[in-house]
C-alpha cells in the first residue's frame, strides 16, 4: 500500500520499498518489468530520500555557491551581509536610537543616561554575538516580525540594568520598521564596499604593475579582429588600469542615504508625543552620528536611489573586468600568454597537455551573475508604490548576492593574472608577418609631402626608397618595422601609476 505522505517523492520511496519486501502489489499497481526511464527514476528516489537528511547547514549542502562551493572564498562578507550581520545592525540602529532619546531634554520621561548606563550599552553592542542573534530568530519564530523580535530581544537584555530597565518602552519609539531597516542596509553596504575596494585596489596595482615593466614589449593590435598599428603589451594592460582605477575611485563617493522619519516620512507620531521638539533636525543628527547621508525627503521608505548609483558604480568596474577577462583570454589563445601551473592542478580531465585560462572564465562568468543582480536591485529598489510596497523587502535580503559574486569574480582575475608569463617572442613573430601595418605611417608621410601614390604591400623598402620625398624621411621610414612603430605607447605604459593618482 501507499502510505499518506505529503509529498509525491516520499509516496513513491515507499512504494518501491513494499514491492522490495515482497509482498503482493495491489491491483492498482501490477508487478510488471521495470522501463530503463522508470528504474532510472527510482534510482533518483534514493537520493531524494538521502537528502532529508541534510538539514544542518555547512559549505557541502547549502543552496547557493556562494556560501557552499565557494564559501571559504567569500566569508569574508559574511560579517557584513548575513542575517546575523542584518540583526547587528538592526540591534545598533535601535540602541542608538535609545541613547538618542535620552539626550533630548523634551523627552523627560527618559532621563540622560549615565556613564554606567551607556558603558552597558556598549558592552551590549560588542559582545553581541551570533548566539544573542540566535535569539531573536527564535523570538520571530513567535512574532512573524523581524524588526519587533529585535525589539523584545533588546529589552529583555536591559532589564539587567535598573537605570536602562525605566526606559524599555523608548526602545523603537515613533520607529517604524524601515526605520530601522533602511540605517542598517547602509551600514550593510558600508560594509561590503570596504570588502570590495581592497581586491578591486589589487587587481588595479597588478595591472599598473605589469604595464610599466612590460612597456617596451611591442605587440600587433587590432580592430575588427584584423591587424592594426602595432602598440606594447604595457600600454594596453595601462588602458585597462586607468579605466578600472577611474571606476574605482567612484565608488566610495556614492553616499549613503538614511532616514528617521516615521511611517510616511512626516514624523507624525514623534510630533504628536513631543510637539516642541525639532525632529527633523533630531534625526539628520542620529543619522549622520552613523556616518550615514540624511535624506530629508522621503516616505515610509528611504528610496534607495543611492543604492541604484552605487550597484551602477560597481557594475561598470565589473563590466571593465569582464572585458579585461575576454582579452586576456583571447591573448592567451593566440600564444601572447602561457600560464604558470599550480602543482597538484589538473588543466583537463582527458587532455594533460593542456592548461585552461579557467581563473578569466571563472571571473567572467561571476561577473554575469553579479552584473545581472545589481541590474535588477538597481531597476526595481527605487521603484515603491505610493508611500510604500513590501516588494523591496525580500529584494534587500539579495545585497550580499551581488557583492558575494564581484568578490569571487575579483579573486579570479587576480589569480589569473598572477599566473601570466608574457610570450614576447610570440608578439615579435606576430608582428614580424604583418609588414602591412606599416601602410599607414608610409601613408602619411607620403600626404605631408603631397605625394599620391598606392602602396603596395610587397617591396616595401625598395618602394619607400623609390618615393619623391626628402632622403631623411625615406631613411626614417626604411628604418622602420613593425616593432617600432607603436608611436608613444612605451611612453604612456610607464606614467600609468601617475596618471592614476591623479584621478578624482
């Protein structure tokens, strides 16, 4: 028989193990031969039922990569957007609220606070441990509410100190819970990019690194896919320097917006308890006392316009790095490159001699995610029906998903690049059959002396010194290879670091 199971898996599991036992099956199920697609799938029933058994969280059984596969790579972003980074804040946002409070003389019910008393707040903020977080997550088990569980958590501890106890009903005053939620996204965010700029910063130095010493290695550029006029390895690694370097720069200048206005911005319930007090101006204080930017107008939401200019400052950087790993990539296809192995790495599984620019794929492809992510958070988070919709709420929880694959893509990169050897030889042949880059300069010094003639690739030399034209110019241009002619791309590769510093 079919036991009453919940779900269809389990029903099936339970089925097989019964015609197992071998008793009669019933008449709705007829013992018959088992198809390859039929026995294929209970095999499959096997590792469904092994799975209910994964129910403690680790790298090997969570969901996403970011904290599985890759978690030992991120966890670096753990203290700034996990749930347990979300409740800190939540608990720093409302314990800074309270001390707040009780330094307005208006709001006499709560008397300032002690040395003793803020001493034991503090204390409270730093010991604030993953099992206090423990706590609250079991407290919403009862309440449904996030915030409100951090609320009740909060004054459950304060009940220790008798000077703090008089005050827990000022614990979340005239607060909603975007209150204290749009100041602790900030602070989440202010903490993420502080993880991100370092590894942005290294890949930025390596770059700048390698294109001084590799200044002078000329190298065959191209447009369309084709030959074009030759320029040096460094000066295009500088290209990309300055670009990501620019982009960097931007990042920390977005400021972070918060708010403490009340349910629809207009601090209507602060007013009503406390007329005669400036809430306003109580408010852009508390905020930027969190090293946060007041928005003096909003709804019940912070609008999170900033969040938009922050996700695009970080996309563009991004977008830079993929398009470095596209190159790199292609140089290493075409012999520019060799990569350096790691002893133990295997490069394929069935074909030894190879050795894959996986490090540039691995970067492109947490690229996509991440760009992808901040593209959504950046076109849906500003947009809020009227003076508020919850659609923004389950987004929020997605921050650290972004940041979690820009860190991933970051790491890739500079491991890849760390494993380059550059294969001038390669370059110099490359350029060596490719004599017609040098049309061009021919050309134009055939046009400064008003001499109209084709040029024919083959004869290059003996067609230059056939030319009408001053004999300095016909030895400057006999002289020339395709080496050489790379302008002042030498030049520009070594003031890379310079130039960057003094970008804005």
């Amino acid at each position: 028989m079919i036991a009453a199971s919940v779900t269809p898996s389990c029903a099936l599991l339970h089925r097989v193990d019964v015609s197992a036992s071998g008793r009669r099956a019933s008449s709705t199920f007829k013992q018959r031969k088992q198809s390859p697609r039929e026995n294929h799938h209970r095999r499959g029933v096997v590792k469904v039922a092994a799975a209910e058994n994964l129910d403690a969280l680790s790298e090997l059984v969570a969901i996403s990569p970011i904290d599985g596969r890759y978690g030992s790579k991120t966890k670096s972003l753990r203290s700034a957007f996990s749930e347990y980074a979300l409740i800190k804040a939540r608990v720093t946002v409302e314990i800074r609220w309270l001390q707040t409070l009780s330094e307005i003389p208006e709001v006499f019910e709560v008397e300032k606070f002690s040395n003793e008393a803020n001493q034991f707040l503090e204390n409270y903020l730093k010991n604030f441990s993953p099992s206090e977080a423990m706590k609250v997550k079991e407290v919403e088990r009862t309440t449904n509410h996030d915030v409100k569980a951090v609320e009740y958590v909060i004054k459950d501890a304060l009940k220790e100190n008798a000077e703090l106890k008089k005050a827990l009903e000022f614990v979340h005053f005239a607060c909603t819970s975007e209150d204290i939620n749009n100041l602790s996204h900030a602070i989440m965010l202010r903490d993420g990019v502080e993880v991100l700029l370092p590894e942005m910063d290294k890949i930025v130095d390596t770059l700048s690194t390698m294109a001084v010493e590799n200044a002078d290695v000329p190298m065959m550029s191209r447009t369309h896919g084709q030959p074009a006029s030759p320029t040096t390895l460094g000066k295009e690694l500088a290209n990309v320097a300055y670009r990501l370097a620019r982009q960097r720069a931007q990042i920390p200048k977005v400021p972070l917006y918060g708010k403490m206005a009340g349910a629809v911005g207009n601090y209507n319930a602060h007013m009503s308890a406390y007329p005669n007090v400036d809430w306003q101006a109580v408010a852009e204080k508390f905020v930027t006392g969190l090293g946060l930017t007041f928005n003096p107008y909003v709804t019940q939401i912070e609008p999170h316009d900033y969040m938009a200019e922050l996700f695009g400052s970080i996309e563009r950087y991004n977008t830079i790095i993929l398009d470095l790993d596209r190159d790199i990539w292609s140089y290493i296809s075409i012999g520019y490159f060799k990569q350096r192995t790691i002893a133990g790495e295997v490069g394929s599984s069935t074909m030894p001699h190879k050795v894959n620019p996986i490090d540039f794929e691995n970067s492109e492809g947490n690229v996509g995610i991440a760009n992808a992510l901040f593209a959504h958070l950046s076109a849906k988070l500003p947009v809020s029906r009227w003076q508020r919709d919850l659609t923004d709420s389950t987004v929020l929880r997605n921050l650290g998903v972004g940041f979690g694959h820009s860190l991933l893509a970051y790491q890739s990169t500079s491991r890849g690049l760390g494993k380059l050897d550059v294969n001038a030889a390669a370059m110099a042949a490359d350029l060596d059959v490719n004599w017609e880059v040098l049309a061009e300069p021919i050309q134009t010094v055939m046009r400064r002396h008003d001499v109209e003639k084709p040029v024919n690739q083959e004869g290059m030399r003996e067609f230059v010194k056939s030319l009408d034209i001053p004999q300095d110019a016909i030895d400057s241009l006999a002289a020339m290879t395709p080496a050489t002619y790379v302008g002042n791309a030498s030049a520009q590769a070594k003031r890379i670091v310079e130039m960057i510093k003094k970008i804005e």
